[in-house]
DNA sequence: ACCAGTGTTCGACAGTCATCGTACAGTGCT
DNA sequence: AGCACTGTACGATGACTGTCGAACACTGGT
C-alpha cells in the first residue's frame, strides 16, 4: 500500500480543535499576543508562506511541551491553522480571517517594534 | 524650607508616573488591554471627555485598591493621562498619542464586540 | 517489527497577577 | 481643630500561567 492517497488516509490522530477568528472574543485575541514567546512564534510564521512550517522549525527559547501548549493557545485565538502531514503538523498564520475580525492588530504585531 | 516650590499652590502629594505612549513596549500594551476591568475601564474612559471622570467614577466590580492598581498600570502603558484637582483625580484617555504608537488598537478596543 | 522523529498530555513546580482588607496620606470644608 | 472624601501603599491570599520532565501516541522508513 503505497498509494498517494490524501483523502482517506485512516488517520488515527486526532485533528487539532480550531476557533474561527469570528468566534474569537477581543479578550482571548490580546491575551494570546501578551506573551513574547507567542509573538516571536506569529512573527516568524509570517516571514515564511503558508504550510511551510512546521511546529519543530521555530525557534523559540522553551521546550517541546510549552511550545505545543503555545500553538494550542494561537490556534484557539483564531491566529493560526495547523494541518497534519506525515508526522508533521505544519501551520499557516490566518492572515486574511484574522485581520477582517480585529483590523490592524495582526500588522500592528508584526510591524517592526523600535520600543522594544 | 523648601525651595524648590512649584508653580501652583504647593502639592505635597506625589506626581503621578506617566509614560508616553511612544516608550512603551508592545508586549506592555497588549498586556494592559487583555484584562476585562482594564478594557472596561478603557471604555468608560472613551465616553466621556477629557477630565471628566475622576477615578471613583468608574463601576467596575473591584474595590478600590484593585481599581488604583488597574490605573497604574494604564498609566504605564501610555493609555490614561491623570491629573490632580483637589482630592481628586481627573483621567484623560490618550487617544491620538497612543493611537499614534499603535494605530487602531485602541479603536478594535472600543469597538462594540459582538463576540463576548 | 523495530526505531527515530514529531507532537501531545500529564503532573508538578515556580512565578506572576488580580483581588481584598487595612492602614495611611492629601485635600477641602465646616 | 476636626471630619468626610479620595486615592495610594502595604501585606496576604488565591488563582492563573508558563515552564519543565517524563510518559505516551502516531507516522514513516529501515
């Protein structure tokens, strides 16, 4: 069984919970940004297209098990979408859903902060 | 005694700490924002002119060391100006400077949220 | 079937934070 | 002088949160 199958691929994980950006209350959006790990996650996801990524190429200054509790936290603030490949759970910023739910916060974000 | 007297009537109370909008972190403003009090607080702040509403004014479900706290903190973020006026103290809410640092934050946060 | 790689879950821990009650300090008024 | 009002400072407390280590589960290849 070798197939190139995409469809049907009996997978035995369980998918990853999504919220929709529309689904998101303004105070579950700014608590998700409020944390320097969380924003260096969505800044460097954004410097790279969609899907490319997958969660072990960040490179953030915690272990496996907080990183993976950080991406749960993004994706239930409707700021990013994880898709199973293979072993690999690669993920896309929601740019577009995003920024139509809260204008202007996602640039303000990956803006270049001076002030820092 | 003292020489170095200001200009108005000799205030023996404490200044309070500002911080402009402009030296203030992300992280710090997005922190200040993602508490429900402080949103409320923001709020309130946006519906009344300048020097209108002193610190009692406000009904948030907190006593009032809780709200004194709160203020600090919006304060720190470059989002309440205060000024003393008798026993009181009267807020202003620094629209155009901190919308200035970061555009559109403090509109998604006035904004009527459908989803709450 | 084993194994290396990837990611989640669990329990535990430490640090932070929001809150309260109380005490304290100014201000203005009588 | 007192007094009422306003706001802050302090200490304590309970809750939440970010982190880790270890165990577990799934995938794909050897």
């Amino acid at each position: 069984m070798g197939m190139l199958e995409q469809a049907e691929g009996a997978s035995h994980r369980p998918a990853p919970v999504h919220t929709h950006p529309d689904e998101v209350p303004l105070l579950t959006a700014l608590s998700a940004l409020a944390d320097p790990v969380r924003i260096q996650l969505v800044r460097e996801l954004a410097k790279h297209p969609a899907w490319a990524l997958s969660c072990s190429n960040f490179d953030v200054p915690v272990g496996r098990a907080a990183k993976s509790h950080h991406f749960a936290i993004l994706r239930s603030a409707g700021l990013v979408e994880q898709r199973d490949q293979g072993p690999k759970r690669l993920n896309r910023l929601r740019r577009e859903e995003f920024d139509a739910r809260f204008p202007g916060l996602l640039d303000l974000t990956l803006r270049a902060d001076e002030t820092e």
